[in-house]
C-alpha cells in the first residue's frame, strides 16, 4: 500500500501528480467469505478494517449498494463530541473520540479530525438545569465538560449574538476534545486501510436476500452481483436496516426519517467552533473550504427520500439568523437530505440477533458519525467473539423489550 507521508507529497507534486496509485481495488465478488458486512458507509468498512486488523479475518466482503460513503457518512454535518448523558453512552461514545485522535496515524489518512470544541447553548432554566446535569455526569465518567457563562460563551465564539434574542443565551456546555472530521476522509481512509488487508469492497452490489440454513443460522447473502456463502453477515445499512433485517424475518424498532443539512458559500475563517443550539434547534461549524456547515432537524414523517421539506431548512436558518445575525447576509449553496434510523430510545442498537450469525449495528439516527470509528471496534469485536464487547453489550434489541432503555431521547433534544 502506498504510505503517505511528506516526502511522497513532494515526490507526487515533482511528478505531475501522475503516478498515485489506485487507493482500492474493485475486485468481482467471490463465491465465499468468512464474514460479509451490509453497508459500505463509515461503520461498515471501519467494521471490516477492525475485523482484518485486530481479529486476523481475511476472507471478508463489504456489500455497498451504491458507492461507499454515499449513504449517511457523506451527507452528515460531522459533530463529534462525547458527552453523553447515561454511562453506557459516554462509554461508547468516548471510546470513539479516544479512536478518532490518532485515527490518521492509525490509517495514515488525513481525515482531518479537529478538535475545536462544541459548544452547547443553554437558553431556558431548563437548558441551565439540564445540561449542568450533563456536566456533572460527564466528569464523573471521566469526559471533559465545562459549563461556561453567557460571557465566556461569547468570548470563546465571537460570532455569537451579543444583542436581545427571543431566547436569550444564559449559559453553555464546553467539550474541547469534540470538534468535526473531514467525513469522505473517513470512509476512503478504512476503504483504503480495509482493502490492503484483503478486504474485497463490492461497490454497486445491493443485498436482496437472506438465505438462512436448515438449522436457522446464515448461510448465504443474495447480491445483485450474485449469491455469495458466508456464515457471519453484519448488517450496517442506517436507514435501511430494518428492510434488510426483515429479509431474515427480524422485525426492528427502527423508524427511517429525512434529515437534512446545507452549507452556504465558502468565507474567510469566521467560526472556531461547533455550536448546538437544541432549543432552537441549529448546529454550525465552518469546514476547511471555509463554507458554513448548518444542520436542520428531522422531517416529521418518515421516508425513504433522501431529500427533506423546505420548511425544515428555512427553519434553521432563522435560527443560524438569530443566533449569529453577522450571518444574515450569506447565501446558502446546496442543501441535502440522508435517511437517518432512528430507535426508540435515541440509542443505537449494536449487537447479535435471534438468528446465528447474523449481527446488527443500526438505530444511529442523527448522531452516528461521532461514533464510527468505536462503533466498527466493537461491532467487529461482536462479529469475532459472537457476543458482545463490554461497550456495547448494553445496546441490545432485547432493551425494548425488557425495559433497560439508554433514554438519551429525553436527555436530550438533538443527539447530533
Ligand atoms: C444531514 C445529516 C446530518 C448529520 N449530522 C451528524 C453529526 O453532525 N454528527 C454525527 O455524529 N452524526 C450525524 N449524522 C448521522 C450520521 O451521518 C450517521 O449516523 C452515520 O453516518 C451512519 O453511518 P453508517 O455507516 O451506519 O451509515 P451510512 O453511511 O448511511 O451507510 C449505510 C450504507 O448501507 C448501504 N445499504 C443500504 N441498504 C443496502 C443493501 N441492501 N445492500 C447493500 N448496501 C446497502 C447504503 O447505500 C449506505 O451507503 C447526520 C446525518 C445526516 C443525514
């Protein structure tokens, strides 16, 4: 594989930038593997790179229906943070920032993660009360926090609104080690890593069965590239999980909505910072490019498009408006939707199903991409063992049943 590093750069520009080589193959499947995954998004090649890389598979196949970082991973507005309420989940999503500090080094691809801080207003005494709780929390379980007053808020982003606004600001939650990634990054660097380990990565090959063996375990996967045998198959297809597990006659408690996000045209550096506003639900960062990056919420029905309403837009931006009016004269260059699959209880499920050796890790909603890189470690971990990692043993299906839900619905607003 060719290594990146500064000397090959210069050598790369003195050549003309002819002579990179491919960063993947594109292999024809094989009749067999050890262990297929669903879904060539962030998850599922980072799931492959980690089942190669840590648990000595080789013989293993990533299914992409259309192009890999296509789905969710290349249409989300990359918050990464970890500060999460219950333990289960700041376990979880800690585990992925302690990942994506040195993911560069360990791939040796540039994803271009930045930890700037996000930053979380508060606007309402409830907001006060709640996130201090998240605060505390976070510190108990080991996560940087910081609650910040109104003032330290405006100091650590200037772009915020210094006047009256119909909610005013009264505080804010800090997480220095959060910040964003470059998110097409993320899904090359683990295509790139996983396919130097033999993976084979099947672009425009979409599962469409199921097959299961007389005694109920997998047994093969029908592509549109033809059937291929395999005895472990980890299902990684966000808003589409619950049609593909249904194949296997598994019924999730899965909802798929549209949920969209847009950028504006590139500026000059304006903004350090990511900032969430859940009250009146905006979320900004500025990219590399120099173009703002603003999230919308969810539409209200559930879909497959992957385009959301008009109004849900319109509706972000009278809040980027009002919480940053230096904006206010910027025009908006592209916006967009992904199908974003959603449990329950905000939590994502990542774990083994009623059938042998069928695997699932879904219900990420609109805050998966922190947690690729720790989600594919542990749900590789899962494929491998054929149980459950410590992190993730608690996001089972069986919670919906049982009752030990991870509400991180009702601790928060927005989970991005
Ligand atoms: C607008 C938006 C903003 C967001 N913002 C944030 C944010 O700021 N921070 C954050 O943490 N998260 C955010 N998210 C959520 C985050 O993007 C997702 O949780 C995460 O990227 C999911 O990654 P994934 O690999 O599981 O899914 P995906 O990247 O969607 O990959 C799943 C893949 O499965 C493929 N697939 C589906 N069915 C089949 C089949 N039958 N056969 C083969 N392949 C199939 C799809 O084509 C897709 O490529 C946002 C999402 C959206 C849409």
């Amino acid at each position: 594989m060719q290594r990146f590093s500064a000397l090959a750069l210069l050598r790369g520009g003195l050549t003309g930038q002819r002579r990179w080589p491919v960063q993947w193959r594109s292999p024809d499947p094989q009749p067999a593997y050890d262990a297929v995954i669903c879904g060539g998004g962030g998850h599922g090649l980072g799931t492959a790179y980690y089942l190669a890389a840590e648990h000595g598979l080789r013989r293993i196949a990533v299914l992409e229906k259309g192009w890999i970082g296509g789905g969710n991973t290349g249409r989300n507005t990359t918050i990464i943070r970890s500060n999460y309420l219950f333990d289960a989940s700041a376990q979880l999503y800690d585990h992925a920032l302690k990942l994506w500090e040195s993911l560069s080094q360990t791939l040796n691809y540039n994803v271009m993660f930045s930890p700037r801080g996000v930053m979380m207003l508060a606007h309402s005494v409830h907001d006060v009360q709640v996130f201090k709780r998240h605060v505390h929390a976070n510190r108990a379980n080991g996560i940087d926090s910081e609650w910040l007053t109104a003032a330290q808020a405006r100091a650590f982003c200037p772009a915020l609104n210094a006047g009256d606004m119909r909610y005013p600001l009264l505080g804010a939650t800090l997480q220095r080690r959060g910040g964003t990634a470059r998110h097409d990054a993320v899904a090359w660097g683990y295509a790139r890593g996983a396919d130097a380990l033999g993976v084979d990565i099947l672009e425009n090959c979409e599962l469409t069965g199921i097959r299961l063996s007389d005694a109920g375990g997998v047994e093969a996967v029908e592509t549109t590239r033809g059937l291929i045998r395999t005895p472990k198959l980890g299902v990684v297809a966000a808003g589409h999980t619950s049609v593909v597990m249904k194949m296997a006659g598994i019924d999730l408690p899965l909802e798929s909505f549209p949920l969209q996000a847009l950028v504006s045209e590139p500026v000059k550096p304006v903004f350090p910072c990511v900032v969430m506003s859940n009250t009146i639900h905006a979320y900004i960062s500025q990219s590399d490019k120099g173009e703002l990056v603003i999230g919308a919420g969810m539409d209200a029905y559930t879909s497959y498009t992957q385009r959301g309403a008009l109004h849900v837009s319109a509706h972000a931006l009278e809040a980027i408006c009002e919480l940053f009016p230096i904006f206010r004269r910027m025009r908006m260059m592209r916006n967009w939707g992904g199908i974003v699959d959603v449990t329950p209880d905000r939590s994502p499920i990542i774990a083994k199903t009623p059938v042998k050796g069928l695997y699932v890790n879904c219900g990420w909603g609109t805050g998966g991409f922190k947690a690729t890189p720790g989600s594919a470690n542990v749900f590789a971990w899962t494929i491998a063992h054929d149980e459950p990692h410590p992190i993730n043993a608690p996001f089972t299906i069986e919670r919906f049943r049982d009752g030990a839900l991870i509400d991180e619905a009702a601790a928060a607003a927005v989970a991005h």
